[in-house]
C-alpha cells in the first residue's frame, strides 16, 4: 500500500473510530472559580466545553429556603448548609435551555455521580427526607435566579432516602421513585404524593450515615432495545447498609411521562434534624454516552473492508 493511502485510511477509521466513544462529559464541577453561578441564564450550563477555561466543566447552582450554599473558595467543596429549621434545595441545570439529554437509541446512558461529604447527621428518624431527582424541566418552570423549583410538569425519576446517624430507620430507606402525573403541573421534591415507589435497595435497621465520611452517590439511565429504561443506583462510602453500599436496579419498560430527555438535578433535605446540617460537595459530574448511528458503524465497517482489500 502506498504511504498516502495509507494515510488516507487512517484518517478514515480514526474518524469512524471517534463515534465510537463513550464517556462524554457534559459537567465535571469541582469548583475551581470559587463561583457557584456560571454559567448563568439562559445559558446555565458549560455543556461539555470548558469556555471559561478555567479546568472544570459547570453548570450553575440555585438555593433556595433557607441556609446557604457557597463554595468554600476556590476549589471548593460546595458547602450546603441548612438552616436553623425547615428545609433547603440546591438545583442545577446540567444542559442549555431546550437542549436536554435525550436518550434517543438503544443503548445510549445518562449517568450522574454526586460525591459529598455530610457534617452533624441527625439522630436515628424514619423519614425520607433526604431527596434527590434528575429530570426533565419544561423551559418555562426554569429558574433564573436563587428560589425553589415551582410546580410543574416534571418527567423523571428521584431517590427518597433516610439519612439516620446509627441505624437506618425507613422501611425504604433508599428507594427509588418516579413522578406520579407527570401530565399535571405539581411540586418538585417537597411533596411525597407527587412520587410513586418503584424500587428500594437498602435493608432498615442497618448501619447509617456517619459524620465527616465521604459518600459517592450515582445514577445511571439507560434506553433498553425494547424502549424501556434501565436504572441503576447507588449510594458507597463509610459502613452504609453494613458493606459500605446500598444500591438498585429497575427496568421501567414504560419511562415516566413517556420520556427520554433529562436536564436537571436537585437535592432536597428536608431539614437538619432528620438528614445532616451540612453537606459538602466535591464534585458533580455528568455524562452523556450515546450509542453511535448507524451510518457511523456503516463508514466504521466500509474502512475495514477498503483496510482489507488494500492489503491483499
């Protein structure tokens, strides 16, 4: 084979080669700026291209009821606190408005990881009040400045967790759950009747949170060939549910509002007493991994047979 065309099919498969991988990130936040804001409205989210250059992939934050949520300083981590009583929620767009992550062919995954660390978890409680979700926001329900996520019609899936410092007090202490109606404009986390049990992977009675312990919280969505969706989730770190892992699988052969899209993640603890007074984030990260289309499996296969014939 010639030097150039050989070149020339390198070129080629490198390019077919390049559809092939996995493991984009969309936001990889460790809080480098000190800032919790940028990118702000409309843009809300770096959305895989570090245009500030500053090494970390953002999306901006929102607070809303009481306590504070602030970087420590440059680097981090992002210190949520909560107030002397009631609840507090941290909200944040991981795509621009109108662009969600849509989960468009079989095989293609969402996957969010949360790493934290909880300062003064409460006493042993039975609640799940500490709560999470990533869904889909409707543009218009977007908030722009710091406020609580308002009613509306959200699509997606959440965890409802006990938080206990001992033993773990909830018969689901680690469940997952989906939006009830997503068609009707409701709350977000503050309502457990918005949500409907699908799946529990932790054991009551077995060893909770523990203070100044780092965890590492993660979730993955991925379209089955059946147009279902496989979800995992996890929670790792410390002695949690006696192996230091609670932790599901579901398959939801009817995804929650017939949707594929995701765009926003939002934790909600409930108050101090019954989740911890403060959580410290290390890093939030979100990836997109799509399944390549066909016609880039086609030009991948078409190069092999060009790689062949050229060799003979």
């Amino acid at each position: 084979m010639q030097p150039t065309s050989r070149f020339v099919l390198t070129m080629l498969a490198s390019c077919a080669l390049a559809g092939l991988a996995h493991g984009g990130q969309i936001v990889r936040d460790t809080w480098i700026d000190g800032t919790r804001t940028d990118p702000a409205a409309p843009v809300y989210s770096e959305n895989g291209t570090d245009s500030d250059t500053d090494g970390d992939l953002e999306s901006a934050w929102y607070l809303g009821g009481g306590g504070t949520l602030d970087p420590a300083g440059p680097g981090g981590p992002l210190q949520g606190i909560l107030g002397a009583s009631g609840s507090s929620s941290w909200t944040t767009y991981f795509t621009p408005e109108g662009a969600p992550v849509v989960l468009g062919n079989a095989g293609d995954e969402l996957r969010v990881r949360w790493i934290f660390t909880p300062l003064t978890v409460g006493a042993n409680n039975t609640s799940q009040n500490f709560r999470l979700c990533v869904v889909d926001t409707p543009s218009a329900a977007r908030l722009s400045v710091d406020g609580a996520p308002g009613s509306s019609t959200y699509t997606g899936y959440g965890m409802f967790m006990n938080m206990s410092n001992g033993v773990l007090g909830n018969s689901n202490p680690f469940r997952l759950v989906e939006r009830t109606n997503p068609t009707s404009s409701t709350a977000l986390l503050s309502s457990s009747g918005e949500w409907t049990g699908l799946a529990n992977g932790a054991t009551a009675g077995n060893a909770g949170y523990t203070s100044n312990v780092e965890y590492t919280f993660e979730m993955s969505l991925i379209r089955n060939a059946l147009g279902g969706l496989d979800i995992t989730a996890s929670m790792s770190g410390g002695n949690l549910n006696n192996t230091g892992l609670a932790s599901l699988a579901f398959t939801d052969s009817t995804p929650n509002g017939g949707s594929y899209s995701f765009d926003t993640f939002s934790i909600r603890p409930s108050d101090a007493a019954t989740t911890a007074a403060q959580f410290n984030t290390r890093l939030f990260e979100v990836q997109f991994n799509p399944i390549p289309e066909p016609a880039t499996l086609g030009a991948l296969a078409m190069t092999a047979v060009l790689f062949a014939r050229r060799r003979q």
